[in-house]
C-alpha cells in the first residue's frame, strides 16, 4: 500500500496549476446519461473517483470515451441497457448515488445500491428519496438497494429542502430536466459545483433558471441534446494549496485558480494571515509575517467548506493563539486530530468544536490518513514539521487530489511516494 514521505522546512516556492474539480466533475458525468448524444467534457480531473464513476456508467450500458491522450476530455452518452447500480462500485463513492434521479428520468426505472465513500459520519439519502417520490416516482428499499419506478414520464413539483442538501440539489435538479412540466427547488444548495452542474445541462439543452441561488426552476424539455462543457477549477484544491504555501512560510502561484468560488475560505485564510490576490490568470497566495488564530465552523457555500476543516486545522495547529473549528456537516470529520496530536499538535474536541492551541512546531511522526480531505491535512502539516512524515493509507488521497507528491516536489518541497 502507497505511502507519501514528507522531510519538513522547505517552505513552497513555485506554481501549481489546479485542475478540474472532482465535485463539479462527477456529476456532470452522470449528465451525461440523460442523451443518447455525447456530451464532452473539457478540463477533467485525472482521479480515482472518476475512474470509478467511469466504469459505473460504462455498466449502465453508456459509452465513456477519452477525447485525448491524457484523459483530460471524456465523451459520455449513448443508450442505457442496465439500470442496476451494483454494490461493489457504489460502496467505494457516494456520488455513485447520483445515477438515480437520470436512471429514472430517462428509462422510468433504477435499483441504485445505498451509497458509500469516507467513513466521514452518516450523509442520509432521504431528501433524495422525498424529492423523487413528489417528482411521481415509487421507491422501496430491499436488501440494500433502492428500487425506484415511474409510470410514464415524472412529474414537475416544488420541493422544498429542509436543509442544503448538494447530492440532493444534483440528483433532482437532473431528474427535472426531463420530468413532464415546471419543478422548483426551494433551499437548494449554492456551491460553484452546482452552478457548474446546472450550466452543463443548460448547454444540454434544459431550461434551468434561478443558477447561483437557493431557488431553481426547472422546466422539463422531452429531450436533451449533446453539448461541450468545460469543468471549473477545483477550489477546494486551490483551498489546500493556499494552506501548504501558508503553513511551509512559502509562496505560491495557483494557476487557473478562481477567487469568486472561494467564499468563506479566502476570508477566514486572510484573518490567519495568508495573502491571497487575485491576478489574470489565477491567484498568489504569500504567508505574512506570521499566523494567528481564528474561530470558524463550517456551513454550506457561501460559508467555509467542510471539505476544507482538516486543511484548516493542520494550519491553525502553528498559528499564533487559540483557535476553535466547529463542523456542523458531518458528525464524524475530527478523525484526523489524533493523527495531528501525534506531531505535536494541542487539539482537543468537545462534541462538534475542537480547540487547537498554536504550537511553535510540529514533529514528524509515521500517521494513518482516515479520509479524503485527512491525507491532504497530515501532509500539510508534515511540510511545517522538523524530521520526517510518513502518511499511510495515501489511497483515500488518490480520491480527490491529482499528484500532490509531483506538484509540491515542483515547489521545492522533500516529498516522495513509496510504492508497497
């Protein structure tokens, strides 16, 4: 199993590009199923997660083709011949769950495996299931899977989310584009990925208003076209990377990197004392004098990303002062504090707040990565630490984030892959 090997104190100096975002791109490829023509991607991420949602679409019976050599564009549609979403593929991502609504929407018919991804805590499927069934469709759940159905077509409605839900924003917003009349998301999710989703169905053909708000407003259309769409920057990438240049004492240029889908994290880096400004191109981002600490607790876009938490809090671990995060997301997304507190870190959680007193310094130590956003979190802070890091079980890395051993190496950093 792949480690990464961090030697400390060499702060960033360089630049990294920042890729297509994986939030923004698996759901777009799920759109893809909802035409027999070939929607093209541009500026895909080259990441597990997509090669997992590849071959979930490729057993639907739809064609997934790279465009070019590096499988930076991929071409998605065809005809749907299975409407089975297997357990095996499922349980290894959560956005596999998003096949349901288009299954239905297109063939009137799916048996959709209850999803799995990172041990991050409980992320319910209801609101998915509530808003399908007022769309028309009947759902039962059997053996660990989903059997949903429809008579016909489905059937506009105004849904209203009692809370922001962004798997259940995407899963109904795809069914509604072919759903028969006008449907209504009240309280819908605001993030760029959704804005991302929706204007790649506009480009498809659906007719999709209210985009960046909370209220969305779909009129179904009997068909939708291929389009070509290109797939927006990751910012929680970019959010990552602004922290490695930040905890190294570095600076870094991030290409393509977009400052207007940033929200709360540009805010709450610059009260840390990060510089972050915006250039034509992407943005630099400088540590000041010093770090300092800041409350903060995550909330949906605009607000500071949960995916962003660990990220955070491996910078705040040698900020100047105290600081408290609160996750209000998920109920299990502080695993990755006694892995910190290995290296040194004074982090201590009280239910849904931890409290993370700033340290001079942290020491290297051998640490398990226990999710996705956790890997890039024990990396960050092994740049800041004196000795040497290794990061085990780097597979949850591979998820979501595209050569970050390479891209921190171009910087200057001493950081290595071990195979095995």
């Amino acid at each position: 199993m792949d480690r990464i090997r961090i030697r400390g104190g060499r702060p960033l100096s360089g630049e990294i590009k920042v890729g297509g975002a994986k939030n923004a791109a698996l759901p777009l490829m799920v759109a893809g199923m909802l035409t027999d023509d070939r929607l093209v991607l541009t500026n895909v991420p080259r990441l597990a997660d997509v090669q997992t949602m590849t071959l979930l679409i490729q057993q639907h019976g739809v064609a997934v083709d790279n465009v070019t050599n590096d499988a930076r564009s991929l071409s998605i549609g065809g005809p749907i011949s299975n409407t089975e979403a297997p357990y095996d593929i499922v349980r290894k991502m959560r956005a596999s769950f998003l096949v349901l609504g288009p299954l239905l929407a297109r063939v009137g018919e799916a048996r959709v495996s209850l999803p799995g991804g990172c041990g991050i805590g409980a992320r319910p499927i209801d609101l998915h299931l509530k808003g399908l069934e007022q769309l028309g469709a009947r759902i039962e759940l059997e053996g660990g899977y989903i059997d949903a159905r429809v008579d016909g077509r489905l059937k506009g409605a105004k849904i209203v989310f009692p809370f922001v839900s962004v798997g259940a924003t995407e899963n109904l917003l795809m069914a509604a584009t072919l759903a028969e009349g006008r449907t209504v998301l009240a309280n819908a999710a605001r993030e760029p990925e959704i804005g991302d989703l929706a204007a790649g169905l506009v480009a498809m053909g659906a007719r999709i208003s209210g985009i960046g708000s909370d209220t969305l407003t779909v009129d179904g259309v009997d068909r939708l076209h291929g389009a070509e769409h290109a797939i927006i920057p990751d910012r929680i990438e970019t959010g990552s990377y602004a922290c490695a240049a930040a905890i190294s004492g570095g600076s870094v240029f991030l290409r393509d990197a977009r400052l207007d889908h940033l929200g709360a994290t540009v805010r709450i880096l610059r009260e840390a004392g990060v510089d972050i400004t915006e250039q034509p191109d992407g943005l630099m981002v400088t540590r000041l004098n010093g770090l300092h600490g800041v409350d903060v607790m995550t909330e949906p876009y605009p607000g500071f990303p949960t995916d962003m938490q660990a990220q955070l809090m491996a910078l705040l671990s040698v900020a100047d002062g105290a600081s408290m995060v609160t996750e209000t997301i998920f109920e299990n997304r502080f695993m990755h504090v006694p892995e910190l507190n290995r290296m040194g870190a004074r982090i201590n959680v009280h239910g849904a707040s931890a409290i993370v007193r700033g340290v001079p310094g942290l020491s290297g130590a051998p640490v398990m990565a226990t999710d996705l956003r956790a890997s890039l979190s024990l990396i960050l802070a092994g740049l800041a630490a004196q000795g040497e890091t290794i990061v085990n079980r780097v597979y949850h890395l591979d998820r979501g984030y595209e050569a970050v051993e390479q891209k921190l190496a171009a910087c200057g950093v001493d950081i290595e892959r071990i195979s095995g």
